[in-house]
C-alpha cells in the first residue's frame, strides 16, 4: 500500500501484470496443443487400422460371394495396376474374386455432400450385371431418425441390389444416369426410391452415386480385361 502526495491511497501488486497473464495463457495452450498432438500421433495407428478392418469388411458387403479382393490404384493413363506402398491420395478401387479367382464385382468408394455433412460410402458394381449390387455408408453424421436411414432403412438398402449403370454407346458415360425420386414413384431400375422425411439425404446418395459411377465405370470397363486378370 502507498500514499500519493494528494492523499490518495493505491494498492501495489494487487494483480499480475498483463504481460504474466499473456506469458501463462501462452504457457498453457502451447502445453494443451503438445498433449493433443501427441494423443493424435499415439492413437493414429490404431484409428487407421479400424478404419482399414471396416472397409474391408464393407468390400465383402457390397461385391456378394466374394473371397478374396485386391486393390487397385488408378494411374495417370488413366488405367489400373495393383496398389504398391500406401499412397493415400491415390484412387483406388477393390476388386472381389470367388475361389476360381473370377472377377465377381468391384468396389468403389464415393463421397458428396448430405444435409449435414459429406456423406462418404462404398458401393458394388457388377461388370457382368452392368449394375450397382450393394452399397455401404461408411461415413456420415446425418440427421438421426430421419437421414441416417440411408444406412440402415431395408427399403431404401434395396434400391443398391441392382441399380443399372449401363454404359451409353460411345463407352464414355451410364446410359440413364442414376436419379432419386419420390417414394414409391420409381418406375426404372436406374431410379432410387427416396426416405420419406429423408429427401435431402437420399437426393444426396443418387447423386454421388451419379457422379461416381458416371466416372469409375466407363475406367473399369476400359480396363476390365486387367483386372480379370487376363492381360
């Protein structure tokens, strides 16, 4: 405590000074930053091989019979080889075998915005069948109740059991791209019947599908003799 000259009384030291408080703020968000980086480092091994054992097993979901499955990676030509290394930008897609090693399907992962987020999910196509066989949402943070139905509504499952994706002529795009309407309204087998109360959800599900399958198969088709095994 101090007395000015006019009489006025002022208190020293009652509070730390701005520039400690900066230092110890500082202090604990550099120690906060250090601790989360190092749990993300710690736990990153763990989280890659959960999400490596779910996608596998979805692989064997949406390409039925499979037995085995190898993964290909496509190329700057624009052509397929098999996965060398973990280069995680590449595109990849997993080819299913039965135990003659035939070709039954192919696995392909897509992603699109939804309602509430980006949607990611993998789906099977069929070159023989020319269709989608399955389908998987591997990742999506939708509306519970209502667009989360998109991973587990039996109905709406059904539209991915053989959904065409015929190619058009010229080899370079489907014939009838894949469209969602109205439930109960799908009168084709490239539409996909809706969830009712789940619109934008399953609009955003055909339309990635869309997107997708309008890119991939025409690639797959072009190099289907490759991952037959035959050439």
């Amino acid at each position: 405590m101090n007395e000015t000259a006019g009489g006025l009384i002022t208190l020293q030291g009652a509070a730390p000074s701005s520039a400690r408080m900066i230092r110890g703020l500082v202090g604990v968000a550099a120690l906060s930053g250090l601790v989360i980086a190092l749990v993300y480092q710690l736990t990153l091994p763990t989280i890659t091989a959960k999400k490596a054992k779910r996608l596998r097993e979805a692989v064997f979901e949406v390409v039925p019979d499979a037995k085995r499955v190898m993964t290909f990676e496509l190329g700057e030509d624009g052509t397929f080889s098999p996965l060398v290394g973990e280069d995680e930008k590449s595109v990849r897609i997993y080819a299913g075998y039965d135990e003659e090693d035939t070709l039954l399907g192919v696995a392909i992962e897509a992603r699109g915005q939804g309602y509430q987020d980006v949607i990611k999910v993998l789906y099977g196509y069929s070159p023989k069948k020319a269709s989608i066989v399955g389908m998987k949402v591997l990742e999506s943070k939708e509306t519970p109740g209502l667009g989360d139905k998109i991973a587990k509504d039996p109905d709406f499952q059904a539209n991915f059991k053989d959904l065409d994706v015929q190619l058009a002529v010229d080899g370079t795009r489907l014939k009838h791209p894949i469209e969602t309407v109205k439930k109960g309204s799908a009168l084709e087998n490239w539409q996909i019947d809706a969830i009712t109360g789940a619109t934008i959800s399953s609009n955003a599900i055909g339309k990635l599908l869309n997107e997708s399958a309008q890119e991939r198969v025409p690639q797959i088709a072009r190099d289907l003799t490759r991952l037959e095994g035959r050439k």
